[in-house]
C-alpha cells in the first residue's frame, strides 16, 4: 500500500543553520508529493508540491526534489529563520482522490 | 474570500453525548475529507467525499458519521460510540482528480 516515512524529530537549529528533514515515500503508480506546515492550533497550509519525477517544488526559501530512484522528497532550506518553527509534513496524493501523510516533523529554531 | 471554515474552535463533549463538527467552503471544491490528528502524530483519515451525496470511509471510520447533502458543507458527527474523540480535527478540500489538499484551521474536541 502507499505510505510516507518522515524523520523522526524534534529538529532543533539555530537561526540561519541549514535545514534539510528527511522524507521516503512508497506508492504504486505515480504520485504527485507536497510538504505542508502547521502552526500552533492551526490547520495545515501548503508549502510546496511536485507532480513528476525530477520536479523541484520550491516555496519561501524552502526546496525539495521529486527522486523517484530513491523514491523521496526530502524538504531544504539554507538559512532558517525563527518563523520557520513549526511542525512540517510530508504527503503523498495517489491520483484516486487519496491522501497519505507522515507523522510529522517538529522544527524548533532558536535565535 | 475564499476558503474552508470550521466552527466551532473548540468543542466539549460529555459521555454518551453526539457533537457534529462543521466544515463549509466557498472554493468551489467537488472533493472534501475530515482528518484526525492526536497529538505529536500524523493525520489520520476519518472519511471523505469526492461528490455531493456520495462519501466514503476512511481508515479510522468507526464512532464517526457525516453527510454530503451540499457541495459546500461536510458535517462530522462524532457519536456516542467513539471512546476516545479527544483530538484535533481537520477538514479539507480539493479539486475533484486535481491534487492539492486546502485545510481549514481546525476543532478541539475535548470530553467533559
């Protein structure tokens, strides 16, 4: 079945420290990838997404490469920022209406 | 503006008691989904809805029931049969066969 494996955190940084949170997926046929974050007591907002294989999604400074050979996601940024701390997920839609998500990473960046 | 609503923020729940959860969008969106998330974990999917009249189970079906009467609104109700309905709840939508998910901002419920 399909699934999405993300690192485990919390992932603690300083400010301006680069970022990358690992993401795996497993998935019949060809998926299209996202990265949502959540904020404190709020829903989910999109940050990225890509649709084919080799498609870079890229979003406030945020970047990730669709590598169907590894078949992962993984989510990088070069220079955080406190504002970035929040927890970030890794999803995966399989083109029949369904969605599947990882557990979640936490990002806490200090100043 | 457009966007998904959920009222209300928070919601309590006593014992043997039904809530339903509200879940409204102006997006024009044919597909619609209701997610849990506990805390420090993923999301789970409870149902989901590709059209109007028309929804299908989820993973984690069970204690819950919802309806589809309009394509703008996509009602959860948590009954008495759910045991542990403590979590945060989430509802989206999407373009029916077109990918991206728009989540609204979420309900606590929490047992009394």
């Amino acid at each position: 079945g399909n699934s999405v494996t993300q690192m485990e955190g919390p992932v603690t940084l300083s400010e301006e420290a680069f970022l990358t949170i690992n993401c795996t997926y497993t998935a019949t046929g060809y998926p299209s990838l996202f990265w949502y974050v959540q904020y404190p007591g709020e829903g989910l907002q999109l940050l990225l997404k890509a649709t084919k294989a080799d498609d870079k999604g890229s979003n406030k400074g945020f970047e990730a490469t669709y590598r169907k050979e590894t078949t992962s996601f993984h989510l990088e940024k070069g220079s955080v920022q406190v504002s970035d701390s929040a927890v970030y997920f890794c999803a995966l839609y399989d083109n029949f209406n369904k969605f599947y998500f990882g557990s979640g990473t936490k990002l806490n960046v200090k100043p | 503006d457009g966007g998904i609503t959920q009222s209300p923020k928070y919601l309590f729940r006593k014992e043997g008691q039904n809530v339903t959860l509200s879940c409204e969008q102006n997006l024009n969106h044919d597909a619609m989904y209701w997610y849990r998330q506990d805390p420090g974990q993923g999301l789970r999917l409870i149902y989901y809805s590709q059209i109007v009249n028309d929804f299908q189970k989820g993973d984690i079906a069970e204690g819950y029931s919802v309806s589809r009467e309009k394509k703008e609104s996509f009602p959860l109700t948590v009954t008495s049969a759910q045991k542990n309905p403590t979590a945060f709840y989430l509802c989206a939508s999407s373009i029916g066969g077109i990918e991206t998910q728009y989540f609204g901002p979420g309900t606590r419920l929490l047992v009394l």
